[in-house]
C-alpha cells in the first residue's frame, strides 16, 4: 500500500523535522531582522578577588622599647606575691577587674643593680663604635686591676693601702722626671764646663748618699709613727713641686730638686721597712715586692705619659703642678695604711758585721750577705748606663734634640722592659737556692757588659739595659726571699731598711762614675766590666767562707741564730 507521502518512484519522504537519523550540516537559521549572526557572546566576568584579612598589629613588648634596659637581679623579678588560690566568693567569677591595691606589684631593681656595661649607640659610626670599645676596655682593665690589687687577702691585710701609695710614688717620680728632663738631663754634656758637669753629679746622685747613712739608723729608733713618715715626705714634696713650678729659671729649682729626690728615696726606704707589716698569710715577701714594683712601673707610665701632655701644653712648670696634686694625693693614701704597721713591739735592729758592736743586734747570715753583695753589684750598673747612656747619647748628637730622645728611649726601653719582665717572672717562680740565682744574674750582666766594651754602638748598650734590668729584678726578689727565710721575723722589717739603703748606695756609685767617666762607650763599659768581675769575685767568695773585705764578707754562720731583745749579746 503507498502513502500520500511518497514520490511516483517509491522512495518515501522524511517528514519535516526529521533527519533521518543525521545530523544536519547547515547552522542555525539567521532570525529575520537581525543584522549580526551568530550574535557575540556576552563578556566574562572574572571571578572576584579574595580580599586579604586585615593585618594586625604585632604584641609589643617591655624589651621592644628604646630605653629598655635588661635587669641584673633575677631573684627581684619574680619576688613579689602571688595571687591566693582560694575560691571566689561568688558562684561564677565576674568579668570585672580587680581591685588595684590586689594586684601584684614587682619590685623596682636598685640603681646600682642595673646594667652599667656600656650599650652601643643607637646610630651606628666610627667615632661611636670606637669611643664604646675604649670605655669598654677601660672598664675591663680597671676590673682587671682592682682584682689583682685585692688578690691574695691583700684588702685585708692592708697590703692593697701600701700598693695604692706605692704606684703613687712611682707616678710622682715619672712626673718629675719629664719635667725636668730638658733642664737637668741635656743641660750638662761632658764637653761643658766641669761646674755644670759637678752640679749634675750632685742633683742627680747626691740625694742618694745622703740618706743611705742616715735612714737606715734612723728606722731602728722610729717605734711609731712610721705612716705619719710616709705621708710627711709626701706632703714635703708637694711644697718642693710648687717651688720647682715657680722658681724653674733660676736656681731655686736646684735646692728644692736635690730635696724632692731625697725625700723619694726615703719613702722607698720607708715602704721596704713597712712592708713585712701588711704581709698576707698566703703570699711571700718576695712576690709581694714584685707585686708592688709591677704595679708601680705602670703607674709610673701612664702618669709620666699624662705629664708630658701638661708639659707640651703648659711647659714644664705645668708637669710640675700636676707633680705636687700627685704627691698631695699620695700623702692621703699614705694615711689610709692600717694603724697595725706602727706595732713595732718586739723587733730586733740587724747588723752587717760578723759580731755586732752593739747589743740587742741581729746578725745577718751568709746567704743574706751573699744576695747582698750580687745585688748591690747589679744595682752599680743599672745606676751606671742610667747616667752614662744620657751622656754619650748627648755627646753623640749635639743638636739635634728628636734624635736624643729616640735613641735614649731605645735604651730606656730595653731597660723597662726587662725590669718588668724580671719581676714577673720572679714573682710567679720559686728558687729553691736563690743566692745561686743571684750569682748567675751577676754573670749575665758581667757578660752582657763586656759584649758592649767589645763590641760598642747602641743596638750592645740597649742589650746591657734589657738583661741588667731582668738581672736587677730576678736578684732582688731573690734577695727577699733570702731575708725571709734566714731571719726571724723579729729582724725581717730592719734587715729590709737597710739592704734598701746598701743598694741605693750601690746605684750612687754606678751614677757617679757614669758621669764622671768620658762619653765613649768602649771606656765606659770596660772599666764597669772590671768593677763587675771584682763583685762577682768578691760574692763568690763569700758563697765559700772567704771576704775580699774582713768583717762584712761570707765568714759567719750561714743561719746565725736569733737574738731576743730580751737577751743583750755576750
């Protein structure tokens, strides 16, 4: 049967919307009245952003404060009252806040608790950093000095009161050296008159041979009163210094120097005697001298570099009144000595000779006498290339005062450091026989002397001071030790006195023949090498028994008993 719907030939027709199956192949049909087909699709929204929460503030805390300072006392931060662990009275606890009488309180730390290590500045430069490290190492070496000053029960024992005035000494000694320096060290030259060269002699040696014969007696009579003597002589220098700083072109300069050196002298006359006194428990005489004699070379460098900034500024009266505020200071620490070392009770005066003349009187035994004679030997030539080496340097550069200082500052160099260097070596070893270290010193510097007469020049003087400095340390702590071990204690503050008192002689005579003797190095120094080998000799000899000198030499008992001074001499 066949549909209306198909062809004469049979095929049937799709109906309309149909595709039989496929897929039509033309687009979409254009509306009618519409200009733009297909239409453009409408934008793209982009999504929205996701906002950022808003920032908030970092806490701040105490330390995030600019003038925030750290507390030292820990204990303090957390000493205050808790709060009671009681149950609040009331069923729930309120939001309301407590009571500020109730709330716990911290304890303020004290001033003098807080910080005081200096802080870096807030503006970083140079100038800043470099002023913040020198008050930095300021503090830590005046720490590291008042721990070394009170080391030992120094404090205590009054050892640190003695140091204090011992470096103040020193300090007024350096001051005045400076300011006289141009005035008496340049002003006679061995090519000058033999007035000037006589003038010199008795300014610069003299003061030396005037107390050796008198304070040394002068000591055993005095049974009070010893700081009193020490601040006197202090207190004397200070209207010296004002007479020098007044009176320095014309010749009261002369008289009132002659009398500040006698007066230096004394008080280390003085300080040898008192020393045994203040002696703590735990220490030896010997390292407590070399304590002290440390401890005063550095005084007497930083206070000599600050009077050579008063002298460029003021000349040299301005050295001289910082030389008089120095000992005026002195004078005060001198009295801030325990009242102790005035007890004096019991003591025995010693005596050099075999059999003493006198009762009552300690003789010393023949290692003392021994460490005696190599020291006294040493002690010569220190005071020797002391005097001399100015002289030739004087002669060997007339005119030209830079190089003067320079080439007496190689050998006053030398000599400083092996002063030093002998007496902190000395104080941190023991010797078991230190009269033999005493002899070997003695040969050092007799060596080293004669090194120099062969072999003349500066480089072979500059040697000699180094290794007579070192010699003069080492023996003299060795002869401390001597006098500790071989005398009672009774005798120890005398026998001090007056072994201070031989070797301040002992230096006079190398002084005296440093000026005397011409300005040429070979002479100088062959004529100390033979009075070297005649002290060394006689020193030996004594070690042995024998005396180049009857009655002062090695012919007693090495430890001659004690004498009581209850109990008169034979």
């Amino acid at each position: 049967m066949r549909s209306g719907s198909d062809d004469p030939h049979g095929t049937p027709r799709a109906r309309r919307g149909w595709s039989g199956g496929r897929k039509s192949r033309r687009g979409p049909e254009q509306p009618q009245g519409v200009s733009q087909w297909p239409p453009n699709p409408p934008p793209r929204q982009a999504p929205p952003r996701r906002q950022p929460p808003p920032r908030q503030e970092p806490p701040r805390y105490p330390w995030d404060e600019e003038d925030y300072q750290p507390r030292q006392n820990t204990e303090a931060r957390f000493d205050f009252e808790r709060p009671s662990r009681q149950r609040p009275t009331r069923p729930y606890p309120t939001g309301e806040p407590p009571d500020p009488e109730q709330r716990p309180r911290r304890e303020p730390v004290p001033p003098s608790e807080q910080a005081t290590e200096p802080t870096l500045p807030k503006k970083l430069t140079v100038t800043r950093v470099a002023m913040f490290r020198g008050k930095q190492l300021s503090k830590q070496a005046v720490t590291a000095f008042r721990k070394a000053a009170h080391a030992d029960g120094a404090e205590k024992s009054g050892l640190t009161a003695l140091t204090y005035a011992v470096m103040l000494n020193y300090a007024a000694d350096a001051a005045m050296a400076v300011a006289l320096a141009n005035t008496l060290f340049f002003s006679a030259a061995t090519g000058e008159s033999q007035g000037k060269v006589a003038l010199y002699l008795l300014i610069t040696v003299a003061p030396f041979a005037l107390i050796a014969p008198v304070i040394g007696p002068a000591l055993d009579r005095i049974q009070r009163g010893r700081r009193i003597a020490l601040a006197a002589a202090c207190v004397l220098r200070v209207f010296l210094s004002i007479i020098m700083a007044l009176h320095f072109d014309d010749w009261g300069l002369y008289p009132a120097a002659l009398g500040s050196m006698v007066l230096s002298k004394s008080f280390t006359v003085l300080k040898s005697a008192i020393t045994p006194r203040v002696l703590p428990p735990d220490i030896t005489l010997s390292k407590t001298n070399a304590r002290m004699t440390v401890f005063g070379l550095a005084a007497g460098g930083v206070f000599g570099a600050v009077a050579a900034g008063f002298a460029q500024l003021f000349d040299s009266p301005g050295a001289l009144w910082f030389t008089a505020v120095l000992c005026l200071a002195n004078g005060w620490l001198c009295l801030r000595i325990p009242a102790w070392v005035e007890v004096t009770e019991g003591e025995v005066p010693t005596s050099m000779r075999t059999e003493p003349r006198k009762a009552k009187r300690q003789p010393l035994g023949r290692h003392v006498v021994v460490s005696l004679w190599g020291n006294g030997t040493i002690r010569m030539l220190t005071g020797f290339l002391t005097l001399f080496a100015a002289f030739v340097v004087r002669a060997q550069t007339e005119g030209d005062a830079g190089k003067q200082l320079l080439l007496l500052g190689v050998i006053a160099g030398a000599a400083g450091i092996g002063s030093f260097l002998g007496n902190a070596v000395g104080a941190r070893l023991h010797f078991g026989k230190p009269d033999q270290v005493v002899i070997a010193c003695l040969g050092a510097s007799l060596f080293v002397a004669v090194l120099a007469a062969v072999l003349p020049g500066l480089a072979t003087a500059a040697v000699v001071g180094l290794v007579g400095a070192t010699a003069s340390g080492l023996a003299k702590i060795s002869l401390d030790a001597v006098i500790q071990d071989d005398l009672p204690e009774e005798s120890r503050a005398s026998a001090f006195g007056r072994s201070e008192t031989i070797l301040q002689l002992t230096w006079v005579f190398g002084g005296a023949l440093g000026v005397l003797l011409p300005a040429t190095y070979w002479v100088g120094f062959t004529v100390l090498s033979v009075l070297l080998a005649v002290g060394l000799t006689q020193t030996v000899m004594c070690q042995r028994g024998g005396s180049l000198i009857p009655g002062i030499g090695g012919d007693r008992p090495e430890h001659p008993g004690a004498v009581h001074p209850t109990k008169p001499i034979g």
